[in-house]
C-alpha cells in the first residue's frame, strides 16, 4: 500500500478536508493567563529540584556502585562471625627409631605406652646369646657403637 | 510569547537565580500547543487541565536530563503525549467498562460542555475521533489538527514514520466512512 504525504492524503475524504483547520474547543477566558502561575505554585509546593552538576551525575551511581561491590566482597571474603585464631601447628619432630634410640629412650616402654596398634617399630625378640644379637644388629643396620655403650 | 530560544531558555532553567522565570517562559511559550493537543485527546477542559499541569511538572523535574540535542518542543509533546494515553487508561481502569463505554462518556461530555463551540458536522467528527483506539487517536489528532511533520511524530511516539504513516491512513479511512454514514443517514 504505498501511501502519499500530503495534501493528497485526504485525497479519499472530502468531509474531512473541508473541515481542516477549524478549531471547535473553546478554552475558558484567561486560562492560559492564570495557568502558569498556578502550575508554577504546584512546582514549586513538590520538592523543587537541585541542580546537579554533570559530574555528580557521573559520580554519585559511581560511587553508589563501587560502594555496592566493597560491600560485596567484604561479604564474600569475611565470615559472619570471625572464628578465633586458629593455634599455631605443634611442631613435631619426626623420630626415627635411630633418634630414640641415640636419645635414650627405651623403645620397648615407648611401644607399651603406645599400644599394639600404633606399631613404631617392630618389636624385635632378642635371642638371650650375644653373638646372635650382635648378628642382628649387624644385619638390621642398627647403630651398633651406640647400642653396645647402652648394654 | 518570549522571544528566547529553547537553549536561551534551558540557559536560564539551569541558573538558580532564573530558574522560576524560565520555567514560567517556557508554560508561557508551550502552553497553548500542548493544551490543544491534550484537549483533543480527552475532551474535557478540566481533564486537560490536569493532565498539562502533569505535563509541565514533569518537564520541571526532567528538564535537568533534558538533552540539548533534543527539541525541547518534541520533549514536551513526549510527555503530554504520554500523560493522555495514561490518563485515558486510567479513566478507563477507573471505570472498569469497555471501550464503547468509555467513548460513550467522552460523547457525553462533549455534549454537555459548555466549551465546545462546534456544529453538527464538527460534533460528529470529535465523535469519530473519540471511536479510534488511543494510539491511533494520537497520531490522527497530530497530523491532522496540528499538521506536524510524521519526523516529530515519530520523535514523540517512538513509532517508525511507515507505522505512523499508515496508522493515519487507517484513522482517515474510519472517520470519512463514519461521516458518511452518519450524514447519509440523516443523523
């Protein structure tokens, strides 16, 4: 439908051309000489507006954002109750039965006070005969010098 | 009428010292436009009233974000623009009743205003008028009251110029044959 821009638009319609330009409301007299004044009270009883410079315009949701994602991230990174500070690691050392055995300490008490399922060495049946025991620990590997100076 | 321009005028509104005698220029300057064109939408001067006094609140706390790139003259057709849709919706809501009904009261009204001057035929064209739907009624009432360019229509309704374009066409189409009828029927 190709449509023509005027006056050809009302091509179609003759009443409605000869019509054209009449004007059939009638505004009260003095309206439009009271008016302004009245909306201008009206504007000024509502919150009359400041005004903000452009670069508070910018600013302020800026600023409103930035506030907004601070406040996001302290959220997420900080717990709602600080838990307490967690005690320092006991360093423990890591004994070797060699250590024990150098510090003095009686293996076979240790393994009594540990129990039988917290296994720190074998416990080892030493034959009652000392060439059989020197054999042994010869071939466990076991500092020998220290063990002598403890029989 | 001052003889500032819109700039001149925006200028002023934006200096706190002449804001109040900018706004009053620009009531002074804009007024009786958009009165016509608000008048034609609801019939009833009181409701025109009302709905330019929302036009010209709004444009008072808008008119900061007004863009100087706009025409303040669009910009103010804008809201009055979409200030008489709502109110129609409004009246309508209010009324909870179809559309036959709500055309009936603004028939009405029109009968019983003392502020209509117009004959016969003119009675029967506002009543053609008041038959379209509110879109429609907008954009016949701009075109063919106010002989405004369908570029600026297009600016204030937010619809493209082909849409515009053929929305007239329908409206022109609906009111020739409502005339028509009516006066070959004698009524």
């Amino acid at each position: 439908m190709e449509l023509k821009d005027e006056p050809n638009e009302l091509g179609e319609a003759p009443i409605l051309r000869s019509l054209r330009g009449t004007d059939p409301f009638v505004v009260p007299e003095s309206f439009f000489d009271t008016f302004p004044h009245a909306v201008q009270q009206r504007a000024l009883a509502t919150a009359a507006p400041r005004s903000v410079s452009p670069w508070r315009r910018i600013l302020r949701p800026a600023l409103a954002m930035g506030a907004v994602a601070l406040i996001a991230i302290i959220g997420l990174r900080w717990p709602a109750s600080a838990p307490l500070e967690e005690p320092a690691p006991l360093a423990v050392q890591d004994w070797t039965p060699e250590d024990l055995v150098r510090s003095g300490v009686d293996i076979r008490s240790v393994q009594t006070l540990l129990g039988p399922e917290e296994s720190l060495m074998d416990v080892i049946e030493l034959p009652d005969d000392d060439h059989a025991v020197i054999a042994y620990l010869e071939n466990e590997d076991l500092p020998l010098d220290l063990l002598i100076e403890e029989l | 009428m001052s003889d500032l321009s819109d700039n001149e005028l925006l200028d002023l509104f934006r200096k706190e010292e002449s804001r109040n005698y900018a706004f009053n220029l620009l009531v002074r300057q804009y007024q009786q436009r958009l009165y016509a064109f608000i008048r034609r939408m609801v019939t009833d001067h009181d409701e025109a009233k009302d709905v330019l006094q929302n036009v010209f609140l709004k444009a008072w706390t808008g008119l900061d974000g007004f863009r100087a790139d706009a025409q303040l003259y669009s910009w103010l057709y804008r809201i009055a623009h979409n200030e008489s849709l709502n109110h129609l919706r409004k009246m309508r809501r209010g009324l909870f009743v179809s559309e036959e009904s709500v055309m009936e009261k603004l028939t009405t009204t029109l009968d019983n205003s003392e502020h209509f001057s117009g004959d016969a035929i003119q009675r029967k064209l506002q009543q053609a008028v008041m038959r379209l739907p509110d879109k429609q009624r907008a954009v016949f009432t701009m075109k063919y009251f106010e002989g405004m360019k369908y570029e600026t229509m297009s600016e204030v309704t937010g619809t493209s110029v082909g849409a515009l374009k053929s929305s007239y066409h329908i409206a022109v189409k609906k009111i020739e044959e409502f005339l028509t009828t009516d006066q070959t029927s004698g009524h």
